[in-house]
C-alpha cells in the first residue's frame, strides 16, 4: 500500500475516527505514523499479519491481560504503561524471562491523538526499560460512547529457565510469605484521581516490570514455592486463591504487613481496607521457612523490594482460611473479595 497520504496525521488537535479502524488508508497511516516507530523492532517490521520469532532456549510462558483503567492516565503510570507492566510481570511470577508482547488496542472514536500518543510513547518506554519488544499488534476503532476512550490487551512470551517449576499449588505448611514492598498504592493512585482527592501526601502507583526482582529471588531462594502479583483483590484474595490450591492455610500478622501511612488515611477516609486494594509493581512470593532470611535480604538489595517484609506462615487448614492477628491480639479472618472494591482499576 501506498505511504503517500495527503498530510500527517495531526498529534495535537486530532481525534480519533472510525476510519482509523476501517483497513483502509487511514489506519494504515496511523500505523505508519504512531505505532510502528514507536515499537520498532526487527520483528515488527517485518509487517506482516504475524511475527517470525527465533526458537527459544528453555519452556515457553504464554500470559494475556486486558487493561481497562479509569481514568487513563494516574500519578505514576498510564495505561500504556500499565499494559506492559500487567503481562511482563504475569510471565516474571512463573520464573520466565519476558521476550515479546502482542499489543491489541481498541480505540474509541474521539478520542485525542495527543492521548493516544501519550500512551503508546509510554508502553514503549516501558518495553524498552522492561527488555521485549512489542512485535506484533492490532487497532479497532468503536463508535463514541462505547469504548471509553482505549481499552488494551497484551500477549507475552517468556523463557522459563531449566529446573525452576513455580506453581500456586506448591505451598506447604510451615513456608514463609513475603511480600516485596507497601501495599494498595496502585490502587489508591487510581481512585484519588478518579475521585479529585488530594491527601497531604500524593499517592503514587507502584507500577513496575518486576521481573528483575523475580531473578534475584529466584537465586536467593532455591527452593522458591511460589511468587505472584497481587493485583485485583489484592493481597487478601491472592492469597485465598494459593491456599485453595495447595489445599493450606495462612496466618499473617497485622503489623507485619507494610502499608503506607498515605494509602492507610486514604482506605480509613474512604472505608476501604487496604490488603484489597490492587497492586501492580509488588510480589508475593512463599519459600521454606529456612530460606526466609535469604529471600529477604535478596528483595531488599533490590530496588523494587527495599520495603520487603515477612508477613506470615502456611500453616495446616483444612477450611483453607487466611487469618490475620491484628495489632490488639484478636484474630480476623480474611476472606476472598465480596464484590468489586474498585471496578476499572488494571
């Protein structure tokens, strides 16, 4: 197809329009002009409906997410941002070394070309920080009114090293649980500037690309069951989801845990509790107890990780409850998510 078009496309006064979706010259323009030089890779430019990739050295690790945050920018990330960030750490927790993403993006007619810009120099930002590369993709554009302005999903392949086999159903009574950093500033960020709240302290995502932080563990902790991101539901309902499958039980200590004193007055102004909130750029990882002290200073020694804390045990439950000892000495229990806390918050 030709690349002559009548004139480039106008990134500061622009809006998106159906035919940016329609196959036609339009879109083909948008792609020339947009997303291929911001993603550029040799793949990518192959320009064909797929990408030819060489064979991997190890297992392959397949992860697909669905970002569809309100609003779509937020102190500390953005959408695009956040959409590389949800599927590196996706393949991370499993072991695997993240290599290429598939981006899909559905656009909303009338969206600004700014913002769309905006987001795609900032998910390639993020690919480049994060070592992949965006080598294949598609564009959709929705009627007004039905897409909320870009909704994006991502496909990403990693490479699992030989002898590490990571699972959520290998925890065993006596592991410990560590968790990588504060928790519930992803979340938080997100809904006080969805709701204009302003705290004497700005909140600001966590969103990061955690792999690195995953090899460093994965090196100090050889006998590693398990990590994860706790993302939607939080710490409480991503630990519910491990006890189901490896058929245990948790028991955390309330001050253990860390949490910000920013994000705590926000859940305490807002009646929120805060082990629900998302995460984006923490991990939860459980090894054997004697591996603990070793699995720590590792998280620390990273920068991702310096607020790393030990936060409880598996222990033996057939009902495979979460409990909780609070500050006063008294017990709750911590069930999975009732409901949505904060809808359209990854």
């Amino acid at each position: 197809m030709s690349k002559h078009y009548t004139r480039p496309l106008d990134f500061k006064h622009g809006l998106v329009n159906l035919t940016h979706g329609s196959g036609g010259r339009a879109m083909a323009q948008l792609v020339s002009e947009l997303f291929a030089p911001a993603f550029d890779n040799e793949w990518l430019a192959q320009g064909n409906d797929q990408a030819i990739l060489p064979p991997p050295g190890g297992r392959l690790a397949v992860a697909t997410d669905s970002h569809v945050i309100s609003p779509l920018f937020f102190p500390g990330g953005d959408i695009g941002s956040l959409a590389v960030h949800g599927t590196v750490n996706d393949l991370a927790m499993g072991g695997a070394e993240p290599r290429y993403l598939s981006a899909g993006f559905i656009l909303e007619e009338g969206l600004p070309l700014a913002d769309l810009q905006r987001i795609v120099h900032a998910m390639a930002r993020a690919a480049r920080e994060a070592g992949v590369a965006i080598v294949t993709g598609d564009t959709k554009v929705v009627e007004r009114g039905k897409g909320d302005g870009v909704f994006i999903s991502t496909t990403g392949i990693g490479v699992v090293p030989a002898g590490l086999t990571l699972s959520g159903d290998q925890a065993r009574p006596g592991d410990a649980i560590l968790v990588s950093g504060t928790l519930g500033d992803h979340g938080m960020a997100v809904m006080s500037q969805r709701e204009n709240l302003r705290f004497d302290s700005p909140i600001v995502s966590d969103s990061a690309a955690l792999h690195t932080l995953a090899q460093a563990l994965t090196a100090a902790s050889p006998g590693l069951r398990l990590m994860r991101d706790p993302t939607r539901g939080g710490l409480a309902t991503t630990l519910n989801e491990i006890a189901s499958q490896s058929g245990v039980g948790m028991r955390l200590k309330e001050s253990a845990i860390p949490v910000s004193p920013a994000v705590r007055a926000a859940c305490e102004f807002l009646g929120l509790d805060p082990l629900y909130i998302a995460n984006e750029g923490k991990l939860i990882a459980i090894c054997p107890a004697h591996e603990a002290e070793a699995a720590l200073a590792a998280l620390r020694a990273h920068p991702l990780g310096r607020q790393a804390a030990l936060i409880g045990e598996v222990v033996e439950d057939s009902h495979h409850f979460v409990r909780v000892r609070t500050d006063f000495g008294g017990e709750r229990l911590l069930d999975w998510l009732s409901g949505e806390m904060l809808p359209r918050i990854c």
